[in-house]
C-alpha cells in the first residue's frame, strides 16, 4: 500500500509543480493515476470458493455478420485487425463504431485516428451509416498525435466506455520501431484492457505481403502480435489482387461469391480459448458485400472455412 501511494504521489508531485506555476497540465492523466492507485490498494486476492466459473462473456457488436460467425467482441482483450491499403480498414473501424452504439445505447465509443483526419472519418460515416445525433454523441474521436499511455489515459475518463479503436499500431511508435518496443505496446494495450474492462481493437498494416489470402506471418512482429492478442482478423478484397496466382483451391477466396456484388472478406485466425461459431471448421472467412464507395454490407454473410486438411 505504502508503494502505491509513494508511486502515484510521485507522479502527481510533477503536475502540482506546474499548477503552482501556473501552467495548463492533462487532467486526463491525474484521474488515471487516481484509479489506477485506488483499484490496486486491496490485494485482489478473492477465494476460488467465490469466483464463479464462465468463459469470457462476448458482447455483441452490432455488426449482424461479425455477430453471427464470430460472436462478437470479448468484454476485454486486444482484437488486431491487419489489412494492405484500400482493402477497407477505416469503413470496418466505421461500420464496428456506428454497429456498437446502436447496439449498445448506454456505451461510448472512442476512436483515436492516428493516420487520417478526424473530418475524413466523419465523412467516411455520413456516406456508409445513417446515424443519429444521439448516436454520433457517443462516437468521440481525435486525430491527435498521441502514445498508448496517452491513449489509455484519456479513455480513463470517458464514462460507460464500450470499445476503443486505434488507427493504426505503427503510429504508435515514435522513432525505431523494435521487437521490445512493440512488445511494450502489445502488452500495455492488453493491460490496459482489462483495466478499462472494454476491448481495444488495434489496426494495423501488412510486412512482406504480395498476393492471395493474407496470412497472419503478414502482421510485422507476428510472433508478439499473435501471442498477446485476443482475436487476429484480417481483411481480404480479391477483387483488388490482380497476382494471385495460387492454384490451390484451398487457397483463393473469390470476389463474385454474391454474383454481380463485389466481395470482400473478413478472415479470423484466433479467438482465444478457441472459436464459439463454426467450431469444427475454423479458422475461416466471412465473405460479405462490399464496395469501395459505400463500405461493408450489413449481412449475414458466408463463412468459408480455412482449416487446413
């Protein structure tokens, strides 16, 4: 107790010395410091007698195809979706937010928009999803430069938080990007998770990726990424491979699986503690409607399994 209360006196002796000069200092961060020291006081320690005994429950997004093949989100954890440019991140991160406030009209979404301006993603909202103003009220959103401390500190003081999106990890470093750097971020994103109790979905690009199905070797650093993560997507649009010359049926996903319709696919490689849908053909791909103008479809979907053998 006395190591807490000396570790967050500390660093909240830096922030008194500039109010008494009279400077401007991030409240955000001294509200976190606060609840950080105040949830670690007790010891945490609960008797197993009293600890009931559940899965991590999954919420749903909203998302009626990602609802229906995966489950939805856990109720914390790290989701990392990968995906080359122009393959439809940003209308994904869009469709997930405008998804999660009409399912869950009490919860906040924050959007932390690393690469693109703020007004591009609102744009990119008006023309795919039809909002409310209640609705877009509890969408909040800032294309700050900012790091994942930074991050988690802000969201510490957003009320009734449901889920956090990050565009995109690389943004995330300052400098050389390097393995225990980006272990440091995996890490702290699955901690502060589960401190937030909300998921974070963390985007990021594609390293040494050409052709066909994307794989999860694709993510840069996969062996961090993939260890520390509680769900690994990725996001295919066949119809913008123009080199995809597998001739393994087992490996090609087609882009006219809706006939005249083009398709694109949400692929899963993990759920941890093991896939909820489709349990005996996982992982797999969710082929969906999609165009480049109007984003992703809401359906149902098809699931094409990728389960080797």
């Amino acid at each position: 107790k006395s190591a807490i209360y000396y570790d967050a006196g500390a660093k909240l002796e830096k922030f008194s010395k500039k109010l008494q000069r009279g400077e401007e200092i991030d409240w955000s961060q001294v509200t976190y410091i606060a609840n950080r020291a105040q949830t670690n006081i007790s010891s945490g320690l609960v008797p197993m007698i009293d600890v009931k005994g559940q899965e991590v429950p999954f919420i749903t997004t909203g998302w009626k195809v990602f609802d229906e093949h995966v489950g939805g989100f856990p109720n914390s954890g790290l989701i990392i979706i990968g995906g080359n440019p122009g393959v439809g991140k940003t209308y994904s991160m869009t469709k997930l937010a405008a998804s999660w406030v009409r399912e869950h009209p009490d919860q906040y979404v924050a959007i932390f928009e690393l690469e693109q301006e703020a007004c591009e993603i609102r744009d990119r909202m008006d023309k795919t999803e039809m909002l409310t103003v209640e609705q877009l009220s509890r969408i909040v959103i800032t294309d700050e430069p900012l790091n994942l401390e930074q991050i988690l500190s802000k969201c510490a003081t957003i009320k009734n938080l449901g889920v956090i999106f990050i565009d995109y990890v690389d943004y995330l470093v300052k400098g050389e990007t390097t393995e225990p750097i980006m272990s440091g971020i995996y890490r702290t994103a699955v901690l502060g998770s589960k401190q937030l109790h909300c998921p974070i979905v963390l985007y990021a690009q594609l390293s040494g990726y050409e052709s066909g199905i994307p794989k999860p070797r694709h993510i840069r650093w996969t062996r961090l990424a993939f260890g520390f993560c509680w769900m690994l997507c990725m996001l295919y649009n066949p119809g913008s491979d123009e080199h995809d010359f597998s001739s393994n049926e087992d490996e090609r996903l087609y882009s006219d699986v809706f006939g005249d319709v083009p398709t694109a696919y949400m692929i899963v490689w993990k759920v941890k503690g093991g896939f909820r849908k489709h349990l005996e053909d996982s992982p797999g791909a969710i082929a969906i409607p999609f165009r480049g103008d109007k984003g992703w479809h809401n359906t149902t979907g098809k699931w094409f399994s990728l389960k080797k053998g």
